[in-house]
C-alpha cells in the first residue's frame, strides 16, 4: 500500500475554499501538504461556524492532515524560512487576489528563475489576465456571473444558487489536475509550470448542454426545476409519502417504466419518443403521479430498481451521512483531534485507487503555527 | 509550448458524460484519446439534441479532438485489434455498469496481469463496490440521493435540480485526477493502478459546508434560495432593473458596503457582526434593497466594484459566451468539422499553463469509425 503522491511537498499559502480543497485532494492522495498562514488568526475559516470545542469543523472539514506554520512574508527571518521551503517543495499554491505574490516577491517569474522545478498554483475569481483579472469575487458572485444560477430554479421564479460552492470547488478540482499534469511533465522535463485557473472558467466549463444549446439554437435556457432540460421522464415524481426521482433515460427504460406502472403508454405517439415526451412533459407528469400517488417512496424505488430503471430517493444530508452505499464506500470519515479522539466527521475520499490506502480516519487539522518545530526539524534534515 | 500530457495514449470506452467529460480533459491537456465505441450507433450522446448539419452538437461539445474507431468487443477480429490497443495505451477509462468489463473478459485483474503499466479508470453511479454497486443511476439520480438537491432551491419549496450536471461532471473530474496522480505512481514505479471513481461519493465530496454543519449540529440544512446559508449580506438584490448579486463576506466588506449604499448600519449591534447579520438578514436584505432599488444593476455594480465589494450581475448563457473576461480567458472556442469549418461553440479550457498551447479551435469531433485505418496504420508503426 502506498499512496499515489507520496513523496511530493505541497505549499499551501491558500486561504478559505478553492485552494484549500485542491490541496486537501493532494493530502487525501498521499501528498505532505504544508499550509503557510498569516500568523495573525491564520486561514479565515478558522473563524468559520460551526464549532466544535471551540475550533471551526469547517476548517478541521477541509484541512485535515496539513501541517502548518505561520509566517509573515514581510518580515526577513520568516522570508528565510519561506525560500527554504520553495527550495523543499514540488509545487507551491495560492488563491491570494492577483499581484498579490508579486508584490510579495514571489511572483510566478521570481519563482520560475529560482527554482526552476517548482510547479506554481494559481486559482482565483476571474484568472490572471483579462480585464476583470484583479476584481474580488466570491462562490456566490460567479455561480451568478458564470450561468449557473440562471439555469438551477424554478421557472417563472428567481434564480437560485447552487446548495454547494461550486464556484470555489470545481476551480480546486480544475488546479488539482493541471497541479497533477505539470507534476507529470515536471518529472520527465525538469521545468516548471504555472497554473492559473480562474472560478468563472471553471464554472462556464461545467455547463456542456446549456452551453450547447445556447449556441446552436441562439437562445439561452432557463431554468427547469427539478426536471433534465431535454430528457423525459427524468425528474422528481410525488409517492402518497413525498417526492422522488425518476430517471428513465432512453426508450428502452421508459418502456420498462409503463410497465412497472402498468400504464400503456409506450406505443403511444404522443410519449413513443424522447423529443415526442418531451413536447407533452407535464401530461406525462400527471399520468405517472395518478399513479405513483398510490403508494410510498419506497414501495416505488424498491420496484422500479428490481426492473432496471434509475430511480432514488431525494436525502438530506444527516440520511446521506446514513446511506449504506456510502458507508459501505468508506465516504464518512473522522477527522482526529490532536489528542487522537475522534472529534469530527468529513467527506472521504472519493478517488478509490488499489494499492493506495483509504483510511477511516484523517489527522488533525493543525493549530496555526501548531507544526512550525517539526518542520523546521524537516528543513534541518534538508 | 508542449502540452503537458502530450505522449500519453487514453483509450477511452466511455459514453454520454462523466467519462467523456474526463477523457475531454486529458485531451485539453494533450493526450492522444481513441474512442473506442461499439458499432451500432456509437456513444448514446450522437443522438442527443441540438443538432447541426444533422450532427449532435452536444456529442461535438464534449468529444472534439479524439479519434474514434468502431469495435465490436464479442467480435474475434475487434478484440485483436482491442488488444494491440491496449498494449500501447497508458490508460483505459471506461463508464459501463459494474461487471460489464469482467464478462468482456477485460476486467482489472486481467488487464493488470497482461498489461502491468495499464492505468484503468472507471466512473460509475455508485462505485465497484457496495450493496447498491450494480444499480443503474444518472445524475439526477445522484443529485437526489447525495444530498445536493436537499440544499438547492427555495425554502418550503420542492428542492430543485442543480442546472448543470454536476453528479457527472464532478465524478469526471475526480477520475481525471486520480487517472494523473496514478501516471505519476507509475512512471516512477512502473506498476499501474485501477481507480474506482462513484457518482454518488463525488457529489457528498463538494458538500464541506453542509457535512459540517450536520455533523456538529445534528441537524441538515435545507434549501436558502440565492443565499449563503450561513454568510450576509452575500445573495442576490433587486435592482431598479433586475437582481444582481452581493457577496460582503466579511466585516471589512460590509463596512464598505454600507458606505457605498450610504446606510449607517456597520456600527448597529443588529449588524455589526456576521452572526448578527444571518439573525437579522431578512430586515437588513429590505434595507438594503430600499437603496438598491433607486439604481440599475449595472450602476451598483460598478459603483461597488470601484470599492472593491465583491458583486457581479446575473449572467444568462448568452451573456456569459459574450462576457469580455471570458472572451479575454479563451474560454470558448470553435469546434472544427471535418473540413475544418467552424461548425460549434465549446467551452475552452480552464486549465491555463505556461508553455502549453491553448489553442482558439478545436479538431472535429470523430464521426463514428471515423478514425479506424489511421489507428490501424499508428499500431503498425507501433
């Protein structure tokens, strides 16, 4: 057993979501992620609700198994240890707003001319260049900006966001693999790159079919409740006990779905095709709850899955945290506080890879400035 | 320039999305990706509306770049040639039900044992493993049952999808990332791995907020419309012309939102503090928009914007393939046809790296087969 990245050192100089989630993903695949904070109160998200003994399960949620030291890089002493830690590192990343680094003195070129293996990563609102490159922007600001929002909600209703800050953590996830890619041709070349990955790219990157959509017929989609834009039946349905979902994606299933109903509508021409359901979606709706309507949630999903069609409930997150499937799947892990207690719950690790261990537990997330000896012992060992 | 992945042979078996949407990515970044497809019909996506000159611009969205070659795997001939593939490729990614590699007599096991450099990815609804392992699912199947749905929408309204795929996407993605941090192992040690990405586990991965606060409280949040749920002021306003969104999210930021709105709020105990504003956040949102409704979004923007206040406008599909940053980041490009016409609009890559191209086109998206006698003439090179 041994983790895919261990071996590689990280430093970490992000703050709040998007880069802490890229080098939480590193951590999890075996990654020695060193978090460099500002030595007043350290990463905002420390001072995130909610606590727990008094310390933010939100930061202890994404930092768990980072080490950290708190460093002012305006101060000489602490610049020495920095630029020994670049020496140590393969990769540094940071989510500061652009010109940040630079004005710092460890701007991508500065960087690059000193250390010319070191992989840089950048995620931010709006990227590195470009007009709005230097605007503050927020998850929320470009779930809205990036198309999101105008397509998630309900018709004839206003927008709503995302439930989770996709705009932060798809941009972690778009640094992660550019992170992983130039780690790949760092090892065969020698030579560094820089990353830049911008929030609102990475939301627009997520929209294939509405960005399809809008440019073939010129007219954006809205949004569509809890129905697929272009798939029929693929939505939530009422049970005599509450909603869930049917998704019957071709043909072939919807077949299989009148069946299991025992409604005769298959043959018929006015639901025999995708685009013909489609046309006719809310008739389709009120004939399936006739009969949905007769019996439970779970009555529906048992019999629906013993055919083949995609079918599920609709949980909240304390059901989720109890679903089997992702008990089974290791996907509820405890994070340790640092007297080895469990002291909260988090997210697994969602990237299953033989040969690679997948604990049940993750270390603390640290105190600020709580590993500055051990590392300090570790540069020493250099 | 050299694209970081350039040299690395994906030979890709997926179809419709969290498999393509990987393999995508490995092709943005350089990889050589041959579709491997069945003969009747190809990947279901070739289907998928909208179309153009008879041609799935959905399929083009999602598949520019890669070759496609026709195979029967039950076919003597087909799996010769699916073997001499196989030898030559670095990864094999596929999204099929659980089982279906096995009974092709290609699953883990026996490709490993042939095949020891072989990555192998896999991207399903729920994962290898589990008691719900073979159960069918698409993403709105997993956006229902992993929670995400929970927290999307309005407050005592029926929760609503989430307008972009993100049950596919964001597997896609963690697939992609494991895929590259396994290429990493195995350029060091030679061995190759299998990575098992769910659908399911991958959307409780982007829940930090929500996980969090269940398991500290014990109780699951649900849906907060277009607002943070534990952040004010950061949802959207009216403005004289439409909604626009603020995101102040922090003290510092709400000072200087109040001094841009001129309402001396930031010293009153009802506000002064971020838990005090989410206690008070329906009365502060209805004085705030008493002032914000006297100007167009535009003017708030920009007046906010100059003070540094996160904000932005709320972005239809159209808008956002117009938006001056994206245009500037070559965030959407053209899919060539054959003939090498602009024929699509696609979303560019995110991805941005020193010294990779980034090209402003795309290479067409393969017709089925399209690409059979120059993959023939590439394994004799071999």
């Amino acid at each position: 057993m041994t983790a895919p990245l261990k071996g590689y050192t990280i430093l970490d100089l992000t703050h709040v979501l998007a880069g802490p989630f890229c080098t939480m993903t590193l951590s999890d695949m075996g990654a020695h992620v060193i978090k460099v904070e500002p030595p007043r109160g350290g990463d905002d998200t420390r001072a995130f609700p909610p606590f727990k003994d008094g310390k933010s399960a939100y930061f202890a949620a994404i930092n768990h198994g980072k080490k950290s030291i708190a460093l002012n890089l305006k101060e000489d002493g602490d610049r020495a240890i920095f630029d020994r830690l670049l020496a140590r590192a393969d990769v540094v990343v940071e989510n500061f707003r652009p010109g940040v680094m630079e004005r710092l003195g460890y701007g991508w070129e500065d960087l690059h001319a000193a250390y010319p293996r070191l992989i840089y990563g950048a995620v931010s609102g709006f990227g590195h260049s470009g007009p709005d490159a230097k605007r503050p922007a927020y998850d929320m600001v470009v779930q809205a900006r990036g198309g999101v929002m105008s397509i998630t909600g309900e018709k004839d209703r206003e927008p709503v966001r995302v439930g989770a800050s996709i705009g932060d953590i798809i941009a972690g996830m778009y640094l992660t693999q550019g992170i992983l890619a130039a780690l790949l041709d760092r090892d065969r070349t020698g030579k560094g790159r820089k990353i830049d990955v911008a929030m609102l790219d990475s939301i627009l990157a997520t929209l294939e079919h509405a960005v399809a959509l809008t440019t073939v017929t010129g007219k954006a989609p809205g949004p569509t409740g809890a129905r697929h834009p272009s798939i029929t039946p693929f939505e939530t349905f009422h049970a005599s006990d509450g909603l869930f979902v049917i998704a019957a994606g071709n043909d072939k299933l919807f077949e299989k779905l009148c069946i299991c109903l025992d409604l005769p509508l298959s043959d018929d021409p006015r639901f025999a095709t995708n685009p013909a359901r489609c046309e006719n979606t809310r008739l389709l709706k009120r004939l399936i709850e006739a009969v949905t309507l007769e019996h439970t949630c779970a009555h529906w999903i048992a019999k629906l899955t013993a055919a083949g069609i995609p079918t599920g409930p609709i949980q909240t997150i304390d059901q989720v945290l109890r679903d089997p499937q992702i008990l089974a799947r290791n996907m509820v892990v405890d994070v340790l506080d640092k007297n080895g207690r469990q002291a909260y719950k988090a997210a697994g690790n969602p990237i299953k890879m033989t040969d690679a261990p997948d604990p049940t537990t993750r270390g603390p997330a640290p105190d600020l400035d709580g590993n500055r000896g051990e590392i300090l012992r570790w540069l020493e060992q250099g």
